[in-house]
C-alpha cells in the first residue's frame, strides 16, 4: 500500500498553488531540477512499462525512486522514476523530464539549490 489517502479533489488546490510555484520558479531544466514536485500534474511520456504509458495526475508524494500520483478517479499510482520520462505543463509550454536525473530524495534535489535571492537589508 503506499499510504497515501487522499482524493483527487482534495489536490486540486495543491496543484494551483504548484503552478504559481513553478511559474515563479521558471522552466530551466536547472531549475526544474530543484523543483518541488507536490502539486504537479505529472503524465508519463516514455517507458518501457507499457501500462505505466499516458497514466497521469497530481503528484501526492515523492520518495528516492518514487513519484505517488493521484489521478481523476482517485486511484493512486506509485510510478518508478528509475528509465521513465514524465512531463508536465507550464503556460502552454509542455516540460519532459527524465526519471533518471530525479533518483534523489526530494529533499536533497531541493536542498541542491544555490540560493539566487539576496538578502536587502532595510
């Protein structure tokens, strides 16, 4: 069991927040690679798992090898990261990203981030 519980509804307002997140955040593949993911609609694009091709919906969790989607009829699927590639859009742009390069727990793809943002002192 994966553990999740949650329905489809009840992420929908987490993927809102996600696509303000990511537009803020911008689509290089630099920064979609420090990217949160909770909250993505993500599709799988490639693989070599043919039932795993075209499933999509809202990313519940993510763990070192994992992404734990939600989709439209509440069925949660754990999707290998691991030679599949996934995407997602962002205003109109479709991003493909490689399971492969995302094998980290997020939190430590996260942490990867050299900050950008300056500190202003008043």
């Amino acid at each position: 069991s994966s553990g999740i519980n949650a329905e489809y509804g009840d992420l929908v307002q987490i993927h809102k927040l996600w696509c303000e997140y990511i537009t803020q955040i911008g689509c290089r593949n630099e920064d979609i690679a420090r990217a949160d993911l909770h909250g993505c609609f993500l599709t799988v694009t490639k693989t070599m798992c043919p039932p795993l091709l075209r499933k999509s919906g809202i990313v519940a969790m993510e763990s070192l090898n994992t992404f734990t989607i939600v989709d439209q009829n509440d069925k949660v699927h754990v999707l290998p990261k691991k030679g599949n590639v996934f995407s997602f859009t962002v205003n109109d742009e479709v991003v493909n990203i490689f399971g492969n390069n995302f094998l980290f727990r997020p939190g430590e793809r996260i942490m990867k981030k050299i900050t950008k943002q300056k500190m202003i002192s008043i």
